[in-house]
C-alpha cells in the first residue's frame, strides 16, 4: 500500500510543470504588466510611400506618445507581403514585433503563393482594425462612351476579344475582382497586373488598358478630374469618401461583394492578452486622432478604430473565406510571374 502510494505519488510529480517552467510564467506575466519598455518594431509589408506605409507612420508616432516608448516603422516588401508577415511570426510573442496588414497578406496570399506557408487561423494574434479604403472600377480614354457600370458590362459584351484591366498584381483582392465581375457576367476581361497601383493607371490614361481597379485613394484625383470614370465601388454600400460613385452591391450580380482594402494590427501567436488590449486601445486612439483623421481622408481612408481583438479575428476570417470562395467558382488559375 504504502510503495503503490509512493509510486502514484512520484507520477503526479512527475506530471507537475518543472520549477523553470513555472519561474518562466511567473516572469512573462511580469514583463506583459511592465510593457511596453523598449522600443517596438511596426513592420510594413510594402515599400515606403502607400497607404499602409502612410498609416504606419502616421499611427506610430501617436502610439509613441502614449505608450512612453518609440514605435519604430520598418518596411520590408517583397513576395506579396510575406517577408514582413513571416518575420512578425518567427518573433517573439512579446508585442515588440508587430505588422500593418492587409488582405493581401491575411486573405489571399497563401491562394497566390504556393511558398506562404503560415496559417492565417493559427500563427497569428489580431490585435485592431484600424481603417478601409475602398476599391473603385475606373475606365479611360478607351471607353469614351461608358458612363456607368452597365455600360461598362455593355461595352464588354461588344467586344469579344475582351476588355483589358490593370491591377496592382497577381493575386491582389483587386485581380480577384476582376476575375469575379468576369464570371458572374460571363464577359471577357484580360488580366493586366502591375507591381502597385500607380502603373496601372498610367497605362489606363494613356490609353494603352481599358480599366483600372484600383484603390480609391490612388485614383481619387483622377475621378474628381474627369481623366477617368469611376463606375463603381466594391462595397456594401456608397461612401461618404465618394458618394457619387454607385456600390458595385448595387448590381444583385454582386450583392455579397465587400472587399474593401482594410489595414490592421497583428502580432504573432499567443501575445500576452494584456498587452493585446493594451496595443488595441493605443492603435484605435491613434487613428481617432484629428490630425491623423483628416489626413487619412485626404487619400479616401475610412478610418474605423474600433471593436476588441476578437472582432478583428472575426472580420478577418469572413474576409479570408469569401475569397476562398472567388477561387472556388471562378476556378482561378493564380500562378507567380516567373523572375
């Protein structure tokens, strides 16, 4: 009796969390209450100029100020997003390594690019939404005639040959636009890709692609212009940042279409839960600044700054299932240009 005790004794001591292990919670715990105290590395997938490097600089100094610690911007482009994507999920999950990201690299990328091997509903913590901008399908001096988006499925009809459409590349939510309105219309659209917008639309002004989809912010001025025609949004519904221009869900073809560029917050896995609220609170509060507000407008950037962690999780894998679904019934064929 008393050896069968002892040895059930020794098993349950056994199973117990070794001292170091204990030792390590215990100090864990303790550096999350003390964070942040160092300086924090906000990543940008992209290079230095766009939109999400503009809200990278413009949320880090705000984020500064409040957390007592610089909030330093670093970009690093390359392989749609996932050089930045893959060094915030081989850091540390301390809140010091942190990532501006978009659906490019949390909704398509591991449908583009057969190298992404990261899980999107495993090696990450979502920490904020931030803000959205918009998608618009613009049309040049090619389609003279078409003022609205039914011109626009009018004048592909006419053409068999197709209508060509630039993007800011392969496997970017905006390709997958355009292969959407190509199949749920059954008109013929010729993929066009570009590394950023801004080529894009050169080649659309000059005549040389007949459409451009394209974020708001990059062809704004264009549309306010006259130089292009904005046919339509690829929201829910119309927003205040262009309220002329129709939702693309306007059209019952498109009705579930909501496929917005939104930028948000993200760590890697099992960041300590206090300093998740903690960055939460701080991300939002530095995008409600008024300051940041308006120049966030200035390029057609909806700012949303709200909702926990578990919301943006939620968003975020809405998001990734729907376009999922794009390559389910388009049977898109999405391969890397060669190098």
């Amino acid at each position: 009796m008393t050896q069968g005790w002892a040895r059930m004794t020794r098993r349950r001591l056994l199973q117990l969390p070794p001292a170091a292990a204990i030792c390590n919670l215990v100090s864990e715990e303790g550096r999350a209450e003390d964070y942040p105290s160092r300086s924090i590395t906000l990543l940008v997938p992209f290079t230095p100029g766009g939109s999400v490097d503009l809200i990278a600089r413009l949320t880090a100094a705000k984020m500064a100020d409040k957390l007592g610690q610089p909030v330093v911007v670093l970009n690093l482009p390359g392989a749609s997003g996932a050089i930045a994507t893959m060094r915030v999920i081989n850091a540390a999950p301390d809140g010091y390594t942190l990532e501006i990201c978009t659906p490019r690299e949390i909704s398509t990328a591991a449908l583009v690019n057969p190298n992404v091997t990261y899980d999107v509903e495993r090696d990450f913590t979502y920490m904020a939404l931030g803000a959205r901008s918009p998608i618009v399908v613009a049309g040049g001096p090619t389609l003279k005639n078409t003022k609205t988006f039914s011109d626009l499925l009018t004048e592909a009809r006419r053409r068999p040959q197709g209508l060509t459409y630039s993007t800011s590349g392969v496997g970017s939510p905006q390709h997958f636009l355009g292969e959407l309105i190509k199949q749920r219309f059954g008109i013929n659209l010729i993929h066009v890709p570009f590394s950023g917008g801004t080529g894009g639309i050169i080649e659309v002004l000059s005549g040389n692609v007949d459409i451009t989809i394209i974020t708001l912010s990059s062809a704004l001025q264009y549309i306010e212009s006259g130089k292009v025609v904005g046919y339509g949004l690829a929201e829910a519904k119309r927003t205040p940042l262009a309220p002329a221009i129709p939702a693309l869900a306007e059209y019952k073809e498109l009705a579930d279409v909501d496929m917005g560029i939104w930028y948000g917050l993200i760590g890697p896995a099992k960041v300590p839960e206090t300093v998740v609220n903690r960055l939460n609170q701080t991300f939002h509060d530095a995008l409600k600044d008024p300051g940041v507000q308006a120049q966030l407008h200035q390029h057609a950037t909806a700012v949303i700054a709200e909702g926990s962690p578990l919301d943006f999780e939620t968003y975020a894998r809405r998001d990734i299932a729907f376009y999922r679904s794009i390559v389910a019934a388009t049977h898109m064929q999405i391969t890397q240009p060669s190098k």
